[in-house]
C-alpha cells in the first residue's frame, strides 16, 4: 500500500485536466480510468507439501497492481479500450526454508506479472472483439498468456453472450529437495571455453482455457448468469520441491498425471430487493479427471448506507472430494503410480466470510476531483485441514 500516496498526489492534477472529462468521442488516445489495488495475505497452517503434508504452511503476501484504461474512439465510431496492467507481489513461506535441509532454498521472493489487453466494441451491431497477452515471473516459474474474447447483446439490451479463450505456456523450474537434488550439470560455453553450474533445467506445462456464458436480465428486478468453462493442462503438473514419504520412509518427489481435464458450470442470480439493497448469488459444480468433485456456494449483500457509501457482507462456502492419488505423510505405497500429499488434494470444506466497503462520492473522494472510488475489502478464510487466512485490499479508482 505503499504507493498510494505517490498516486493522490499524481492524480489530484490529471483530474483537473478538463480534456480528460470530455464527453465527445475523441479520435485521439486518453485515459478512461486508472484503478490502483493493493493487498496483503496471510495464512496459518500445518500441513506444508514442501515436507511431505507435515509442517507449518506460515505464508504471507504483498501485491500491488496498477491498472491504466485508455479509450479513444475510431471513424467508425467503435470504441477502441486499451488496458495496461503491472502487478508485483512479494510473498514469504516458512516452508520455502525446508526446500533445501541446509535452509539455503530461494523459493518464494518476487513475482512480476505485467498484461495488455485490447477491446473494440461495435455499439451498431451490439459486439465486442478483444485480444490480450500477458506474462509472469517468479524465481521457479515463468508464464507467457494469450487471451481472445468475443461477446454479443441482443437488440433490447437485456441478454448478452460471452465467449472467452485463454493459452497459457508456462515452464517450471525444476528445483527438487535438497537431499534428492542431482549434482548440477556442467555446460561449457564453446565461444568462451566457460563452465556453469548454476543452469536448473525446466519442464513444459500449458493450459487451454475456453470460457462461455450467457446474461438475462428476465425483469427489472431479477438478472441471471450462466457460466460454464472447459480447461485442459498438459506437461508437468506436479511441483518438483513437494516431497511425498512412503509407508517404507523413503522420500520421493510428487508425482501427478501429466493431462487434466477440469469442468466447472454456475449459476450467477443477482435480485434487487429494493432500492437500497441487492443480492447477489452463485452456485458452481466442479468436476475433473483426476477424482476431484466439487461444490461452491456465495451470497453477497451490497447495502447502500447513502447514495454514495455502501457496504457488502458476503460469505462463501466450498467442499471438494479428494483426488485419487491423494495420500497423507507416511501412507503411499511403492505400487502407486501418482503421488501427492498436498492438502489441496484432499477432502475438505472451507468457508471464507467477510466485509466490503465503498466510498463514491459524487465530488470524490477527500474532495479531490478525479478520484472517484474507494473500496476497503477484508476476508477470513477457514479450512477444516486446519488451514486459517487473513486477507486486506485496498482499491483506488481514478475517472
């Protein structure tokens, strides 16, 4: 949260630029909007896959994104949106020391994940066209994601269909434990006659993401959504750093299939009770090849305190089934082909409730011109593995 002073100070002159409050279709590039989040998380825990589903799951996080809408509008007057984001976390893990037995390990640290993401929205036929790409880095991991989006409104407005695809080529470093960690290997740079032991090789892991939905607004109190995905990942799925212990007391690294198929479909209906008060509902039935299945349950309740100041209670239940190759510390067996002692495998129930508060003041916020919106969000997490999380955001909006 650090850099939201730096940006009260930026924004309150860009907000007095008269050109950016225009109403005109411009042809010629500003900004829309400029929304800056930052978070901190943390959780507790005992049941760390690092050492083998014993061991604390201590855990904290830090992020910071900024998000910068441009707009301009071209001859044929479609709207062109431009989004440029830059998120870095910083997260710790007391289990990450436990990677090497000499607590020399350097899992964990930062993650840097920038995106850019273009829409065109036609408003004569009621369609918009999109395409992004984005990227993340982190010290065992890097990710490289394209995205092409569609969507279409019917003629009165009240029914619109989505389409959405997503690729994601990631490789994982393979960092492994440090009592299973092969001797490095020693390439030799022909050009320079240079040796190196500090190359950790990498495998392939890619995801294919294709997202539909479809909104009704069926009167004007009522509006329901209909959403369902199709995922596929394939390559290396497993973590190379999460040990597995064997009935015998040996020690092995994960072990997962190399293709998973997941299929999620949910029902999204928000119900104005009135003026003041809206509920927003959702239900979700998970299910993938490996043996997980899978029930989300949310209510959210946006109350509007002012016209200009709201606040929204929301609470989220969650239960899954474990996958097939789930097993605790110590139970696995040399005869099973897939390994893995990560709870997040296993059968368990979780329930995340929480609190969400938002200013919009028609003069913006502390009075300056421009910052338009403030939302303050707190969520407790609890898990019946044992597993309890904190988490605080903090968004600004600037128009």
């Amino acid at each position: 949260m650090y850099a939201v002073g730096i940006f009260l100070f930026c924004f309150r002159a860009w907000a007095q630029d008269p050109a950016v409050t225009d109403d005109y279709k411009s042809l010629k590039l500003k900004v829309e909007e400029v929304n800056i989040v930052s978070g901190y998380y943390s959780q507790s825990g005992n049941h760390s896959p690092v050492t083998g589903g014993i061991g604390t799951q201590q855990l904290t996080d830090v992020s910071n994104v900024i998000d910068l809408k441009l707009v301009n509008w071209d001859i044929l007057e479609r709207k062109h949106s431009y989004n440029i984001e830059l998120g870095i976390d910083h997260h710790t893990a007391a289990s990450s020391a436990y990677v090497s037995k000499t607590g020399a390990s350097r899992i964990g640290g930062t993650r840097i994940y920038p995106s850019l993401n273009w829409q065109v929205e036609n408003e004569e036929n009621r369609t918009t066209f999109g395409l992004g790409a984005s990227y993340s880095h982190e010290y065992t991991y890097q990710s490289f994601g394209f995205n092409i989006l569609f969507s279409k409104k019917s003629k009165d407005l009240s029914r619109e269909f989505n389409a959405k695809g997503n690729l994601f080529l990631d490789r994982v470093k393979m960092v492994e434990p440090g009592e299973l960690r092969p001797p490095p290997a020693v390439i030799t740079s022909a050009s320079r006659g240079e040796e190196s032991k500090n190359l950790i090789p990498s495998k392939p892991r890619n995801t294919f993401d294709a997202a539909l939905s479809l909104s009704q607004i069926v009167n004007q109190r009522l509006q329901a959504s209909f959403l369902t995905d199709g995922v596929v990942q394939q390559g290396y799925l497993s973590l190379p750093f999460y040990r597995v212990y064997f009935n015998d007391n040996s020690v092995h690294i994960e072990n997962l299939p190399s293709l998973r198929f997941k299929f999620p479909v949910g029902v999204r209906l928000n119900y104005f009770l009135g003026d003041k008060i809206v509920l927003r509902s959702y239900y979700r039935f998970y299910v993938d090849n490996w043996g997980v299945k899978a029930h989300t349950v949310s209510l959210e309740l946006p109350f509007k305190i002012t016209p200009f100041i709201s606040v929204s209670p929301f609470y989220r239940y969650y239960i899954q089934t474990a996958a097939n190759f789930f097993a605790p510390y110590g139970v696995h067996s040399e005869n099973d082909k897939y390994y893995s002692s990560d709870y997040d495998y296993s059968a368990f129930s979780s329930q995340y409730a929480g609190l969400n508060l938002r200013l919009a003041p028609p003069k913006g916020v502390l009075g300056l011109k421009g910052f338009s919106a403030l939302e303050l969000r707190y969520g407790h997490y609890k898990q019946t593995t044992g597993l309890l999380a904190n988490n605080i955001s903090l968004n600004l909006s600037f128009k």
